[in-house]
C-alpha cells in the first residue's frame, strides 16, 4: 500500500512521459494545475479527462461531482473522462485502493477539513475574477493575539489600490467570512476576491474598501471545537467530500453561529483592525458577510449587535425561512420592529444558488412582507459551491457604504 501511495503521489509530479504527454488539442489544462502539468484537462463541453499513474493499484476513482472510477488501459495508466461539470471552482480527490489523496498535479486548497486537488470549468462570465490591466490593491497577512482564545490568530486583509499612497484617506472595513471545513485563506484563495474588487473599483462599480478575512473557527483556551460542536452552539455543515454538485451539505443545525468567535471578534480582532489600518469610523463604515456558516455566523454576530454594523450580508447562509422561524421572536425580536430594523440595516443582502432549494427566498419574501428590506439574489444554474458566491460577493460589494 506504501508504494502504491506513492506511486499515485507522484503522478503529477514525476510521471512518466506517457503520463507528461500532451493531451487532445481540445482539451485545455485546467488552470489550477501546477506548471507544465498537463492533466486534468477541460474539454470543450465541459468534461474533463484525468491520468493516474498508479501500476500497482486494484482501483483507482476521481471523486469529483458523483465520482468516476479510472481504467487501467494498455499504457499501464489510470484514465477517465467524467460527465459534464459545472461551471466553476470544484475540489477533487484521488481514491487509490483504500487511500484517498489530493491529486499532486494540481495547487492544493483547504477545503471540506482538509488539503484536497481543485479543478476549474471556465465561465465564460468569469473576466469579473480575472487579473485585468486595471489597478491592483493588495492581501496582507496579518498576525494577532486573541485574549479571548488565548492564541495567535492569523487575518488576511485587503487593502484597495492606492492604499499605501495616500497616508490620509481612511477606509470602509468589510468582515468577510469563509465556510465549513474552510479558513482565512478561501476568500482570497478560492474566491479571488481581490480581483473582484479591483475590478469593480477599477469600473466604478464599488468604493474602495479594507476586506478582513479570519478564521471563524474560535474556541475557548483548553477546549476543542469537537466540544463546541457536541453541545451545539456551533453550527456545522457536514458534507462527504467533495460535495456532490447541485446539492448543498448536509447541516447539522444547533444555535447559529458561536458566541466565541462573536466575543472575539468584537474584543480583538476589531480593535486590531482599527489600530493598524486607517479605517473610518463608525458602524457605518462596518460591514459583516459570510458564506454558508459564514453567513450564519454573520446573522448571529452582526443581528445583535447592530450598534456595530450597519451592512450585513449571507450568501447560502440566511439566518431563518425554516420551520418554525418566528420574525417577530427570532434573534431576541430584532426583526419585530421593521421602522427600527431599516433605519439601522443599511443593507441585508441574501444570496443563494438556485440549485441551493428555496429556503432562502422564501426567507427573503417573509422579511419583505413584514416590511423589511433586503436585497435577494439567485444565482442561476449553481449549488453550494465558490461560484455562486463569487457572484454574489460581485453583487453585494456594490451596495456597500453608499
């Protein structure tokens, strides 16, 4: 098993040259693999062909979408071909016999709990997230310490072009979030969301802007987030990864959000932001979004303490539209006053996948017709997965501080 896993490790890296050979003209390299890699590759209607150098393995599978099983064939390598996917950002992983691995061949992201492969169908609307010859601002990391968690945190900022330029403009602050089995790093890794914001600064879409991109996974000094999970005060998507396309996770559902990360965030991470950035003041110029559990998070944080924040925004992550939800009670009855909500809620934006179900439409038409703004939005033809909030940050992040 040592040397089958081995060999599968290597594939991408060291393969021989059958493996290294180009693949069909129509079938370009995906653009998340490593240099020179040649597989897996995309083709025209939106396949993708993989190549394993495995020799000695029974099985070999590609888990990605429903999962496809490779054929040894008369080269001695693992082949397949998968169905159409998505458009889009998608982990992927290599099952070789009873071993599940990332594919070396490709960058690896943190996703679904750990380091897996990824693999990107082009979007024929994706110049939105691409590099363009526009100005560029940049992602900084930034280490603190947390009283609250008793440990070294790590935040990645944004700051927007032009910001070490001008020593007196201060700035917006957006508390941006990532999901389950994700970190700080998705946003800027998996989302690009320093490209989308460069070029909707750059088209005069949005107002430029500092993005502070944490770890909302927080818990209590000598406590584990396993413990936190058990007692329900976080909430935990759960997929089998990877997620199947066109089906969001299943959740385990307990209080939304954790009190944790809240109480961190408001007694260090805040401060920390505001004292080493030139940020204007005021919630006013305070935003807070997130995606999945990020959006829950999000509700749990920003709904009470809207002394704090002023725009808030979920993006497969609303805060109710299920069961029982009562608007009048839910979140210590800050939706009872609609007058008193709109008047403190600049903007409450929801944004959903319209493969996603409609839990959060149905959210978003309850709040209108109790008089509540908020901004819905569907992305068309997506599930639980980076492009739909992609597009729903494009869509969010013009509405911001305005």
């Amino acid at each position: 098993m040592t040397r089958t896993l081995l060999l599968a490790l290597l594939a991408g890296v060291v393969a021989p040259a059958a493996v290294s050979a180009q693949p069909p003209a129509d079938c370009r390299p995906s653009a998340l693999n490593i240099p020179g890699a040649p597989y897996p590759c995309v083709l025209p209607d939106n396949r993708v062909m993989f190549r394993v150098a495995a020799p000695e393995a029974q099985k070999v599978r590609i888990r990605v979408g429903k999962g496809f099983d490779m054929t040894k064939e008369a080269d001695g390598l693992w082949h397949a071909t998968t169905t159409p996917l998505p458009l889009g950002f998608h982990y992927y992983t290599v099952q070789v016999d009873g071993a599940i691995v990332a594919d070396p061949a490709t960058r690896s992201f943190f996703g679904g709990g750990w380091w897996n492969g990824a693999i990107e169908i082009p979007d024929p609307d994706g110049a939105y997230f691409a590099p363009q010859d526009v100005p560029h601002g940049e992602v900084r990391q930034r280490w603190y310490h947390s009283s609250i968690t008793q440990t070294w945190r790590r935040a990645y900022v944004y700051t927007p072009p032009g910001y070490d330029h001008d020593a007196k403009t201060k700035y917006p602050v957006l508390y941006l979030l990532h999901g389950w089995g994700e970190n700080e790093q998705g946003w800027h890794v998996q989302g690009q969301v320093d490209l989308i914001m460069d070029n909707l600064i750059a088209a005069g879409k949005a107002r430029p802007m500092i993005i502070v991109m944490d770890n909302l996974n927080a818990v209590k000094p000598g406590e584990s987030a396993a413990l936190y999970f058990a007692r329900g005060v976080l909430t935990q998507a759960v997929p089998e990864p990877p997620p199947t396309p066109g089906a969001p996770p299943a959740v385990r559902r307990g209080p939304l959000g954790s009190t944790v990360f809240t109480d961190m965030m408001l007694t260090d991470l805040i401060p920390m932001v505001e004292k080493t950035y030139r940020v204007a003041p005021g919630r006013e110029n305070r935003a807070m979004a997130g995606l999945s559990m990020g959006g829950f998070q999000t509700f749990t944080t920003a709904l009470a303490h809207l002394d704090r924040f002023a725009y808030i925004g979920g993006f497969s992550g609303s805060t109710g539209g299920r069961g029982d939800f009562d608007l009048k009670t839910a979140h210590d009855g800050v939706f009872a006053d609609a007058a008193a909500f709109n008047k403190k809620v600049k903007v409450l934006f929801l944004g959903i996948g319209s493969e996603e179900g409609p839990g959060t439409k149905a959210f978003s038409e309850k709040l209108t017709q109790a008089g509540i703004h908020n901004v819905f939005f569907e992305s068309a033809g997506t599930a639980h997965e980076w492009l739909t909030w992609r597009r729903s940050f494009r869509e969010f992040a013009p509405l911001l501080f305005r």
